[in-house]
C-alpha cells in the first residue's frame, strides 16, 4: 500500500547543508503523521522531526531545534528535511516513516510508524 522512498543523503563537513527527501505514494495521508527517524551507529532510531500531512503541526527533537526544518509537498506527494548546521553527531541513517492513525501523539510521543522507508545515509565529517 504506502511505499517511501528516499534520497538526499551523503557525506558532508560538519557546518554544512542536507535536504532529504521522501516521495510518498499508496495512501491518501490526509490525516497521517510523517516523521523522520534517525539510527546512529550502535544506536537505536530515535525521532528528529514530524509533521502533520496537513502541515498544521510540527515537532522537532531538542537536538535539531534550530537547524532542521521539515516540510511537505501536497503537490509531489515529498516530505523533506532540511539540515542546517550539520554536526558529527548528526550522522545515522535517516528514515522516512507514516503513522496513520491520525494520532499525533502516537507519531511524537510513543513514536509508533506504520509503514517506513529504506533508509539513506548521512555523514557528517569533523
């Protein structure tokens, strides 16, 4: 049903700019919550941002406050992250995931995905 698929990652010194992308297909998202995940090494994934489909409501990891933004296209049916300021600790695999539930919380409280990406790497260089 819902298929993500990414890009936009890479290598990169640390100060410098990332934008990741996820084109979205399958589903209607209309009240679904679209977040991005990252996996440091020897880590497990933990929440950077979400965002409403609707784009009414956003949520940022204290980490990343100031440096990401995350946005949507309706249009491209694309979810992206914008990275700012990039620092070492930035780097992991990022993955776009759905939750559709509906539930906001769920996506940025118990950050529960539904359905997820493959994943693209970054890496930030010191």
């Amino acid at each position: 049903q819902v298929q993500l698929v990414e890009s936009g990652g890479g290598l990169v010194q640390a100060g410098g700019s990332l934008r990741l992308s996820c084109a979205a297909s399958g589903g209607s998202f209309s009240t679904d919550t679209v977040g991005w995940l990252r996996q440091a090494p020897g880590k497990e994934r933990d929440l950077v941002a979400a965002i409403s489909w609707g784009g009414y409501s956003t949520y940022y990891a204290d980490s990343v406050k100031g440096r990401f933004t995350i946005a949507r296209d309706k249009h491209k049916n694309t979810v992206y992250l914008k990275m700012n300021s990039l620092k070492p600790e930035d780097t992991g695999v990022y993955y776009c995931a759905v939750d559709v539930s509906g539930l906001w919380n769920k996506a940025t409280r118990l950050k529960e995905y539904d359905y997820w990406g493959q994943g693209t790497q970054v890496t930030v260089s010191s």
